[in-house]
C-alpha cells in the first residue's frame, strides 16, 4: 500500500524554493533592487551609432554606471538633431580619502564635479565590433556646453570625440588645391626623376667614392711618416714646454728675491739709505766749501795769491839768469843809464 504524500511538507518546499530564488535575485541585483534610481542625461551632437542601452559608463576608468536609454531629440536653438542618453551611476563606486562613499547620483554633487571640468564623450569600445561606451574624464579646458532641453533633468555636458574634432577641422580646410598642389609636386618629382642629370647620379657617386677610397689609401701609406714627424715635433715642443716652466720657476724665486730684497726692513735697503746720507752730507761740506764767503776760499784765493807772486818772481829771476848766467857768482848788474 503506497504511503500518501503530505502537503504541508510539499508546500513547504515550495515555499523554501521560491524564497531561495528572491534571495539570489537581491543578491545578483547588488542591493539595487529596491534603492532609488536618479539618471543623468547627456546630449551628444554626432551620431551615437554603436552605443547601446547596458553599455557601460566608465569615470577615470573605473565602471560607475550603465546607459539605461538612447533617444533622439532636436535642439529648439540650432534647430539640429541631437542624441539624449540617460544614464544611471552606482551609489557606492565612488569613496573619499575617509572611506565614506560619494553619491554620484545627487544632482549637486555631479553639479560640483562638472564645474571642476567633469565632461562626458563616446569612446569605442571595441574595434571588432564598433561598439561604444561613455567616458567620464575631468577636461577643464573644454567649455561646459548644456542643452537644457529638459530642465528637470541633471545634466552633464559632454565634449566632441577625437574624430569629430578632426573632422570639424577639415570641414574648412581646402581639399582642392591641396590635391592640386599634390599633383603638381608629383609631376616635378616625377619631372626630376626622369631627367638625364638625376639618372647619372649613381655613376657619379660610385666615381666619387672609388676617388675617396684612393684618397684614403694614400693617406694610409703616408700618414705614417707624418704621423712620426708629427709625434718628434710633439716631444720636443714638449721638452721646450718643460724646459719654459723651470725658467718659469725660476723667474719666480728670483723676484720673489727682489721683492725680498726691495722690502723696507732689509738690510741692502737700510745700507742704501745711510750711503744715501752720506752723500748728502758729504755734498754739503762740498757745496760749504766752495762757498764764496768762506774760510776755505778766503785761504785759497790768498795762497792763489802768493803763489801769482812767487811765479812772478821765478820768471823775472829767470829772465835775469838768462841775460846776466855770471848773476849768480857776481850778484846782479846795474843797467846802464844811457
């Protein structure tokens, strides 16, 4: 006889099952489940071919958020289509220095971050596949440009891709006479190329190159006795080098001897200035003596005098012996009156 299945335990586990199932479904959810969803919009003016709803949103390379919807709008202003994207950031992706999380969802904090240069742009994510994502980067020498489409919505301004500034650049940029140009300088290449002159450049460059290789070659075979030469001249100019700095050394002892020498407190100086001395006195018992009014000249000018007369005496006794010699036996004659 089979035994009869018990309800209550069956509607237990079905119970238990579906509680388990909520369980793991608050769990894959991240706690999001039931926590308040703010969005941020953003206005892209290119086309957002390759972003998708669930693409990521990427801050300073850190996943915060995800693209919860992709529209497309028209600027009252400029009257041009523009792309809306809604997104949605994580509460917790983001903790200050102290560890207490900042809310990415409050308007006034993501307020506070774009006016520091917070701007946001499409990036590819994939080259395969062309897909895209949103980046969120500080660029504070853009300028923050809002829509304002919606004014209940918190907006964040977003910035022009690499490509689209590139191709705004070339929007104005001559395409024509740039290939014209082009052309012509491939035509003059081309010209240049195909002349007589420009062909015969590799004949003239081998000629040239054999006339260095046999201008090398003799060097080779010269350069050796020059080389000595060159090393002799450098030996004796380093001799006379040397020979220069001992004159040197002695140019410098013997001033240092002078300078030694011509000092006030040495001994050649003192024994100069007291011969200095004597001469000076000595030119002055000179310049004494030969004074007019002197002793010494009075003396000199008399026996000047004395001996004027004794020399007129020995001439006129002279003159006697030479007239009478018997004078000097006999005495002196009278002269004869008549």
């Amino acid at each position: 006889m089979s035994r009869k299945a018990n309800p209550t335990l069956i509607g237990a586990f079905v119970v238990g099952a579906a509680a388990l199932a909520v369980a793991t479904t608050l769990l894959l959810a991240g706690g999001n489940w039931f926590g308040e969803r703010r969005q941020h919009v953003l206005y892209f003016a290119g086309a957002a071919q390759g972003l998708q709803v669930g693409a990521p949103v990427v801050f300073l390379g850190v996943k915060v958020g995800t693209v919860k919807q992709i529209q497309l709008g028209l600027d009252p202003h400029s009257r041009r289509f523009v792309v809306p994207v809604m997104i949605e950031l994580e509460p917790q992706a983001v903790r200050a220095s102290g560890g207490e999380p900042i809310d990415l969802r409050d308007r006034a904090t993501v307020q506070q971050l774009v006016e520091r240069g917070l701007r946001a742009r499409l990036r590819m994510q994939s080259l395969l596949t062309g897909q895209l994502y949103v980046d969120l980067d500080f660029h504070p020498d853009k300028p923050a440009v809002f829509a304002a489409l919606d004014p209940d919505l918190s907006e964040i301004p977003t910035i022009r891709t690499t490509v689209q500034e590139l191709a705004t650049k070339l929007e104005g940029f001559p395409m024509d006479s740039f290939l014209t140009d082009v052309a012509a300088i491939s035509s003059a290449v081309n010209k240049l190329m195909s002349a007589r002159t420009t062909q015969e450049l590799p004949q003239r460059l081998e000629a040239t190159l054999r006339h260095l290789e046999s201008l090398a070659a003799r060097f080779d075979a010269q350069g050796g006795p020059i080389l000595n030469d060159v090393r002799a001249n450098l030996a004796e100019l380093n001799k006379a080098l040397l020979a220069a700095q001992a004159a040197m050394v002695k140019l410098d002892t013997a001033a240092d001897r002078v300078a030694g020498l011509a000092q006030p407190d040495s001994r050649m100086v003192e024994g100069m200035s007291q011969a200095s001395e004597e001469l000076a006195k000595a030119a002055a018992a000179v310049r004494h003596l030969t004074e007019q009014e002197s002793p010494a000249m009075t003396n000199v000018n008399a026996a000047l005098k004395e001996i004027t007369r004794a020399a007129n005496a020995l001439r006129l006794l002279a003159e006697t012996l030479d007239e009478q010699p018997e004078a000097i036996l006999r005495g002196k004659r009278k002269k004869d009156p008549s």
